[in-house]
C-alpha cells in the first residue's frame, strides 16, 4: 500500500452535508467498480453453467440449476451491497463488537455436530434445501472492520499521527482468535487470506514497519512448525507435494492442477466456443464451478476471455485504490486497504493454482466463482468500498 500518507488523515471535525438531488448517491457511486464487479459475474455466470450443464450428478437432472442459483446469489448480493451502502461503513463501525461476536460464534458453530466437511475442510454449516454457509467468508470482513476501528480509533481522533504500538497489538488480538479456530476445521486457504489481510491493514494504517516484518517473520517460522509438528491433514499435505512436484503422482495428487493446466492450454488464444470445450464437456477437472472456474474460461473463451477477466479484476482493485487513496479518514482507507489485499491475494492464489504456479487452496474467484457465502461477502465488500466514497466530505 506504497503512497499512503499518514499525515493527511485529519480529524474530521464538521458534520458531512446532506447529498443534493445535484450530489445524490447514485451520482456518487463509483460505476466502473460496479460495473467490473457485475460483469464478473455475468461471466462467472455463463462459466459455471458450463461447467455444470451436463453433470446429472450435480444439477439433480437440471441443467439450469447452478445457473439460476449463481443468478440469485448475484442478485441478494447486490441487495446486500444496497443494504451496506444505505447502513454506511460508519454505522457499521459502531456495530462492530456484535457483528464480530457473531461471526466468531458462527465459526465456533462450525466445530460442532452443525458443521459439515466439504472438499477436505470442515468449514461449513449446512442449512437445509440445498444451502449451506461458509462462516469464514463473512469472518474476512469482520476481521477488516475491527482492526480498522481499533487502528483508526486515536489517528482520526487528531490523538496521534499513527497507531501506537498497544493499538497494533488490540487490532491483532482481533484477528487472532478467529485464526485460531479456522484453522482448527482446517481451512488453510482462508487463514492465507486473512494474514494477507492483516498484512494489507497494518501497511495502510501506518503502523511501524517492524510490525509487518515480524509478523512475516512470525508466519514463516509458524508455517515450518505446523508441517514439523505434522499438523496439517493428509489431503493437504497431497496438495503442496503436488505443487512442489506437479509429475507426482498424475493420476492421484496432481491430477486436478495436471488438467487444469490441459484445460486452460487447450483454449489458445479465442478458445473453442462457449459449451465447447472438451474438457469441461468430459468433466475431467473436478470442482469446476467453484474453485477451478477460470479453466473454464482458458478453455473455451481462450486467452482473450481469461485476459478479459484479468482486466475486470485489475479495474476493481484499481478503484477500490482510488477510493482508498481518495477518503480524508484513516478508517475508511484501512477498510479499503484490507478489501484490496483480499481481493488481491484471492484472485492471484485462483488463478495461480489452476496455472500451477499456487497450491492448491481451495479459495473461490471473486464474483465469479460458485458459491452463496464468497458471493455475498464480495458484494458486502463493494458496498463498503461504495460507501467511503460516498460518505467523502462534500466540499463547496
């Protein structure tokens, strides 16, 4: 987050004006943000429902069901994301203690007989009907909101110019039992990403550079004792020896990687034709709707579709910069701040497993990806992002 400036976060000290019909939210909103985030999962749409047309095993007879089910996830999505922006991120900010008490209940919940394994993780609660929750998803924004209260609290204030050392360490303390228990289900790929968060928090907040190097430092040396201590489960201990060694074992523990790099290979440079790939047709990459999606745009829309959603995500990350780079508040650049780490690291982790140059983790593509929980999360996520740059003083 090179180019934050900690002296340019003064207090502010007059109340916001309220918006004109000349100023209104919609006049506001940042419309390239949105609308990448909307063709994402336009695409995301038509992706999943090729990957998924033809599996009776998956769609119960239907080969419509994951498409309409994509389409209103998208659309409680949005209705989340109306939902963030109308409460406000500041209004939020003061609902932090419950909303963080709630999610940690929700991933306690999940070590319980209500918790389910899925794909190796036991990091869901199955709901009924067909639904479930991934608890961990919403805990990524919880952990963004709480450590950007705590290390906004004194600077916005006009107290100090950066968070003191004591204020670093609440804000960790605020991510640091939800670590503990994800990674007892264990959910490797989402513990990834909240470090990538915390990371992304406290470079953006000013907090001393001593602090980001320790806990890089406190992370390394934690990742060679859980693999010493012989921590890690089997199935996950299979992906990383596929990724150091992706000839290992073609048929077993490299299979997936192995034909997601076919699939992606195959598509050239204009792919061949939506509905037309003959791996995603002949189901050779598992999980192809979720967490190897993109091998289905490399597939069949080619090096152009898979570029085009390189670009989409490089827009959204662009303004969610912008709108990072643009708030007079402390707070409001760190909850930005975090919402690009994650969407960064997320994105980059998607996509670099199924070329294989990532683990295997099993983390969803934002926005595109199958999935309610990773959805919504998302879309709450652009609703925060829309409602700093909403909530800017309005100068005369």
């Amino acid at each position: 987050m090179a180019g934050f400036s900690v002296q340019r976060y003064a207090p502010e000290r007059s109340t916001f004006a309220k918006l004109t019909a000349r100023d209104s939210v919609l006049r506001r909103l940042d419309l390239p943000l949105l609308l990448s985030a909307l063709a994402l999962s336009f695409i995301g749409s038509l992706l999943v429902w090729s990957a998924t047309r033809n599996r009776t095993q998956l769609n119960q007879g239907d080969p419509y069901y994951f498409l309409v089910r994509h389409a209103m996830n998208t659309g409680i999505g949005l209705g989340l994301m109306i939902g963030t922006i109308w409460l406000g991120h500041r209004t939020l900010r003061g609902a932090v203690p419950v909303l963080y008490g709630l999610s940690v209940v929700l991933i306690l919940a999940v070590l319980t007989p209500l918790g389910a394994t899925v794909n190796g993780a036991h990091a869901w609660i199955i709901i009924g009907g067909g639904f479930s929750l991934q608890p961990s998803e919403f805990t990524k924004i919880t952990i963004i909101l709480g450590m950007a209260m705590i290390l906004a609290s004194r600077v916005d204030a006009g107290d100090t110019p950066h968070p003191d050392h004591r204020t670093v360490l609440k804000s960790l303390g605020i991510a640091a039992l939800p670590i503990l228990i994800i990674m007892m289900m264990p959910d490797l790929g989402s513990v990834m990403v909240i470090v990538i968060i915390i990371l992304g928090v406290l470079l953006a907040s000013g907090a001393s550079n001593r602090w980001v190097l320790g806990l890089i430092g406190a992370g390394v040396a934690g990742a060679v004792a859980v693999a010493a201590l012989g921590l890690l489960d089997e199935y996950q201990i299979n992906r990383f020896a596929a990724f150091a060694n992706p000839s290992l074992d073609p048929a077993g523990v490299g299979y997936n990687t192995n034909q997601a790099r076919i699939a992606i290979g195959s598509g050239g440079l204009t792919g061949t034709g939506l509905f037309k790939g003959s791996q995603t047709t002949g189901q050779f990459v598992p999980e192809q709707q979720t967490d190897f999606v993109f091998t289905v745009a490399g597939e069949e829309l080619g090096f152009i579709g898979a570029g085009l959603i390189l670009v989409l995500l490089g827009v959204v990350l662009w303004r969610a910069c912008r709108i990072a780079r643009e708030t007079t508040e402390l707070y409001g650049t760190v909850v930005a701040a975090g919402i690009i780490a994650w969407f960064g690291f997320q994105s980059f982790e998607n996509i670099g497993m199924t070329l294989g140059i990532m683990p295997v983790a099993g983390l969803p593509l934002p926005f595109v990806s199958y999935g309610g929980s990773s959805m919504f999360a998302v879309w709450v996520a652009i609703g925060l992002l829309q409602s700093i740059r909403v909530q800017r003083p309005i100068t005369a």
